[in-house]
C-alpha cells in the first residue's frame, strides 16, 4: 500500500505536491498491467529465499569495502526496523572514521529536528566542506540514555561500551523467576507454540541500575514439532507491577527490547558471534525432532534503560509478537495494522508459520544442566 499509491506511472492518477504542483508520480501514465509488471511482490520474494543466499547476499553490504566516513543515528525504539543495521554497521564497517549515535522517541521528533540535524551538519560541514568545526575530537559513541521519564546524554569511547559488567540472570521453572544464581534442580515450563508464552521476573532492584548494550538469552528448548519461533521480550515493571513501555521510532507503546530466532535457524556463524551477540548463520535448516532438547543461543537487540530502584526486570518467551495490550487504539494511515507494540512489523504470515509445523507445545527446560540464563549489560555509576 505504500508503493502503488506512489508508484511511477501513475501520472495524472497520482498526487500532486503541495509544494511545488508537479506530479509526484512522473508525467507518464502507464496502464494498471504495466505498473503490476514494474512492481514484485515482495512478501513472495521473502518467503521464497528463506535462507542467506544469493538474493540476500546481492542486497546485504559488504562491510570491508566501506571506507568513507560513517555517522551511524540509531533509534532505541526501533526494534524491528532500523537498529541492527545501525550498530552493525558501526562494528563491522571497515573506515576507521565512524561515529555512533543511538537517540529515542519517534524518528521524526529527535533526529529529525534540531539535535539531529545539527548533529549531521558537523560531520558533513567537517568531512565534505572541510570545515574545521571539531569533528574530529567527537567521541565515537554518542548516546541519549533512556530513563523511564527522560533521556541523558552521555558520550562513550566504543561499543559495547568497555566496563560493561555483563550480567546472567538465570530462569527460575518453579517460580518463574530470573535469579543470579542457577536453579540446583532441573524443571521445565511448556506454553502453546503460537500463543502468550512465559514470563520471568526478577525480584525488585535494590538501586537504580543501567543496562545499556546488547542483550542476548541461552535456551534449551523442544517442541511437540519440528519447528518453534520464539518471541523474546525483554522488559520493565514498576513496583505494582506495570509495564513500563516508551514512545518507539513508529509504536507508542514500544518494549524495552526485543529478540526473535526461529529454532530450525539455530546453527551459529561462529567467526562473528559473541556471548552477548550471537550470530545466525541462516544457511542451513536444523528441523527439531519433537522431544529432543536442543539450545538455542537468541540475539536480543540493543537498548538503554535505567531501571529506578523498587522496579522489577523480566523475559517473556512467546510464541507469537508482543502485544502490550489487545486494542491501543494507535494507528498510521500508510499501515495497516492497528499499533498493539512492535508497530508494522509483525510475524503473522499463515504462508511462514503454518499452525501444523508452528502450533505444537514449546518447552523451556531450566535449571540442573541446562541452565538458561539471559545476560544483560549493566553499567556501573560513574565516579
């Protein structure tokens, strides 16, 4: 819907600007057939490549011939859309004069006003004009760390940031709790492959504390199929118990973080993967054997959030996206979904995720040896 209200060839058919009266469509007028030949359909092309492979690859960056100057804006509440691209390609971009930016609220309410146009206009004044503007003593990080009523700025020499204190906090089966220690014995909790999942919540904090950086999750998982998508939420409940949720990049009510794996696409890329940064290799397809047990290592995408003292931390595992609520109300006129939470990009395709291979019984099995744990990036204060 967002294409072919603008697509060229619509001519007189399509819009006009406002600002300047021309065609925003072009001058030509091409028939209904030769516009449908102009256009793919893009879900088909997806849902016929769903592996890493010469289609994906022809349309990826190849990170070692980036040499040009980098300034890299990413959004916290952006899951699903821009922000690993964001801090992928901060890390793996070959130049050495890169910067990394990572802001909130809509796309369109901080980066696109003031603070981020000023923001880009040093780097290109410095790089294209030659303008000697300071640029060059910018410190490579440059962050709007989140509170849950504010944003602080604070600048940083890399990413991760170095006196990360990377931080396991293990599944409680019986409680359904996250706790520093492992559980001694082993238990297991089994949810509905499409539905509402499991949550585990740690006890209230003790102080205030910042979790900034990549998250990620060790599970071991089986299924009553051969095939499981798990839906991780990462997210932050005041003392009685409300979720705190932010204005994202498009959805009002954005989570503090998010991470997807389909189980069958567990196989690890082991060059690039880290403990907090797994990375899917996605070139070969490992269909689970209903019952067996098997771990899964889930990438959670990077967030900011000082987490005030009395409030609790927590991971849903689901078996469908998250939903803050059933109806919010929230929408925009280029989508077609009504804004539950994870804006427009959903996971709901009936072609992708058959109710037959993806509808069975999820387990999670915690404690004894199979210790499942989601580690965190906690930042110490500063002196």
């Amino acid at each position: 819907m967002q294409v072919k209200t603008v697509q060229y060839g619509l001519g007189e058919r399509g819009p006009r600007s406002r600002v300047t009266g021309a065609l925003v469509c072009g001058d030509e007028m091409l028939s209904e057939a030769e516009l449908a030949k102009n256009r793919c359909d893009f879900g088909d092309n997806i849902l016929a490549h769903p592996l890493d492979d010469a289609y994906h690859r022809a349309r990826s960056p190849i990170w070692e011939n980036i040499s040009v100057p980098l300034l890299s804006a990413a959004n916290w509440g952006g899951q699903g859309l821009h922000p690993r691209g964001n801090f992928e390609g901060y890390l793996r971009a070959a130049t050495k004069d890169k910067w990394l930016e990572a802001h909130g609220i809509e796309h369109w309410t901080h980066f696109y006003t003031d603070y981020g146009r000023l923001l880009q206009k040093r780097f290109f004044d410095y790089f294209l004009k030659g303008e000697q503007n300071g640029w060059d003593r910018q410190p490579k990080v440059q962050l709007q760390v989140r509170h849950v009523d504010r944003f602080v700025e604070r600048h940083e020499s890399e990413w991760p940031i170095a006196r990360t204190q990377w931080t396991k906090l293990y599944f409680d089966p019986a409680g359904h709790g996250l706790a520093r220690e492992p559980a001694t014995s082993a238990g297991s909790v089994t949810y509905d492959g499409l539905g509402d999942g499991v949550t585990f919540i740690a006890a209230p904090l003790a102080r205030e504390t910042e979790i900034t950086g990549p998250l990620a999750a060790k599970l071991f998982v089986s299924s009553s199929t051969a095939d499981a998508d798990l839906f991780l939420v990462f997210r932050v409940y005041t003392p009685d118990l409300k979720e705190v949720v932010f204005m994202g990049a498009i959805d009002p009510h954005t989570p503090v973080a998010q991470g997807w794996l389909r189980a069958s696409h567990r196989k690890l890329d082991t060059r690039r993967s880290a403990e907090y940064r797994p990375y899917h290799a996605h070139d070969e397809k490992q269909p689970l054997e209903p019952g067996e047990i098997v771990p899964l290592d889930v990438e959670i995408w990077p967030t900011s959030i000082v987490v005030p003292a009395g409030h609790r931390i927590a991971l849903t595992v689901r078996g469908k996206d998250y939903e803050w609520q059933n109806s919010t109300g929230a929408r925009l006129s280029n989508f077609k979904n009504e804004l539950l939470g994870c804006g427009p990009f959903l996971h709901n395709d009936p072609r992708d995720r058959p109710a037959a291979v993806f509808g069975g019984k999820v387990t999670l099995h915690c404690g004894g040896q199979h210790a499942a744990y989601v580690l965190i990036p906690i930042i110490p204060p500063e002196k």
